[in-house]
C-alpha cells in the first residue's frame, strides 16, 4: 500500500453544478474521501486548484489585465479553495495545515518542505494552496512539484473523468481507455493528461500519476491499495 500520497483537486470539482463558487456538499465528499485514506495509516497532501474562482488565461483575454496579475489572481484562487478544503477536513475531525506558496501569515503556513514533512508523519492533511508561487505555470506542475518534494510515491489527480483516453472521448465515439501509459505518450498531444511541464517533471523524478474519477466514492483507498484499474497510470 502507498505509504505516502499527494491528491490534486482541480478547483472546477469544488464548484458542483453551479459550476462556479465553492459546493459544501463537494467539500464533505472530499473531506470523508480523504478520512478512509489517513484511517488506512496513509499520509496525505492535497494540492487544489483555483479555476472554479479565476484563471490568469481568462483573466488576461481581453488584454485589461495583465497576464502575470491574473495569474496571481488565479494564486489567489487557490489559497481560497485551500482554505475552505482545510475548513472541511477539520470539520469531520482531521488535523489539517494549510501552506500557501505566497507568504499569507495570517491565513496559513508559509511552504516549508520540512515542516510539510512533519506534519505528514504525526497524521495531519497538509493542502498546499498558492500553486508554485510563479506565474506561467498551473496548478498541476505545484502538483508534481510538491509531490517530488514531499517525496510521495504516488500523485493522483482526481477529475471528473474516469482515465485517460487516446483521443478526446466527448468528440469520438470510439476513444479508448488507456489503462496504463508512458511519460512519453503523456506528452504527445493528442493525450491531455496534464501540462507537458508538469508531465516532464514527473519523469524527472520517475513519479507516477493516476487520473481517476474522484465522485467515485472508495476510488482514492482503492488505488492506494493498488487497484490502478479505477484508473489511468503514467509512469
Ligand atoms: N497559477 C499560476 N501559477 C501556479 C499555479 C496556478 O499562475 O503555479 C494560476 C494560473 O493563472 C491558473 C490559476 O492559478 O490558471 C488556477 O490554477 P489552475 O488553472 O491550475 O486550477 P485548476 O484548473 O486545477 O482548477
């Protein structure tokens, strides 16, 4: 069994139908998700995303806002959905520690990969808020990032997809499943895992990843005992 994990919330699974904003209902699922993961002795870090508040992409499409500032703007998203995601897993009685890769004192932890460490050896969430701190890059890359960092032996990336597919399954009928993959064949383009710079890093540093469904419930405990069927693997 995984020892050590680090789960990926994009901000879009946050926002429910409404399709925007923060669903408490989501943030329950969530939360009780990851209780049955700490329950079975497994540590885990959560890194979350911000695109049901503000991309910097969108933000900047008109040309008011500069792409740099709806990129932080976008940051800042996520340090929100951080906060919430924390908010719920203490709610049902986890010990969980916010850090924010932008310095925010007064709202959570600064990043700091021994204290993250700790945290995750005494049993506590840790949600990694802020993305990497730099413009350009996405939540999934922080995702990679701390992944690496934190030395965990496996990254999911929990979606509302139930795997990868070798080519885009709302447009073609006959897209197929991949059960596992390459880094290599993550980064050609018709496959849309995650960014390339996210997907390079994580060959880099021979991470695995798998896309699962997260609405599933039991899907995240399974494929920490090694059910990867519930999903798709990159390694
Ligand atoms: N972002 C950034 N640097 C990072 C991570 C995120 O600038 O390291 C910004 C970027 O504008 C991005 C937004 O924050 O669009 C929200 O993150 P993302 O789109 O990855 O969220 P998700 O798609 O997972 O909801």
């Amino acid at each position: 069994m995984t020892k050590r994990v680090l789960v990926k919330f994009s901000g879009e699974a946050l926002a429910g139908k409404e399709g925007y904003g923060i669903d408490t209902k989501i943030l329950k699922f969530i939360a009780n998700e990851i209780k049955t993961l700490i329950d079975a002795g497994v540590e885990v870090a959560i890194v979350v995303g911000g695109g049901n508040i503000i991309r910097g992409v969108s933000a900047a499409a008109d040309g008011i806002i500069k792409r740099t500032s709806g990129d932080y703007m976008g940051m800042l998203a996520t340090v929100i959905n951080g906060v919430a995601i924390q908010e719920a897993l203490e709610h049902i009685g986890l010990e969980a520690r916010l850090q924010s890769a932008i310095d925010m004192h007064e709202i959570g932890e600064s990043f700091i990969v021994r204290r993250a460490r700790r945290h995750l050896e005494k049993g506590r969430v840790v949600v990694f808020a802020g993305g990497t701190g730099n413009p350009y890059f996405t939540t999934d890359t922080a995702a990679t990032l701390r992944a690496s960092e934190i030395e965990a032996e496996l990254l999911i990336k929990a979606t509302k997809v139930d795997g990868v597919y070798d080519k885009d399954p709302n447009k073609y009928d006959d897209a197929v499943k991949l059960d596992t993959l390459s880094y290599e064949q993550a980064l050609t383009k018709e496959i849309k895992v995650m960014d390339d710079t996210s997907i390079a890093l994580a060959r880099e540093n021979g991470l695995p990843i798998v896309v699962c469904n997260m609405f599933e419930e039991g899907n995240l405990l399974a494929i920490i005992k090694g059910d990867m069927s519930l999903g798709s693997i990159v390694k």
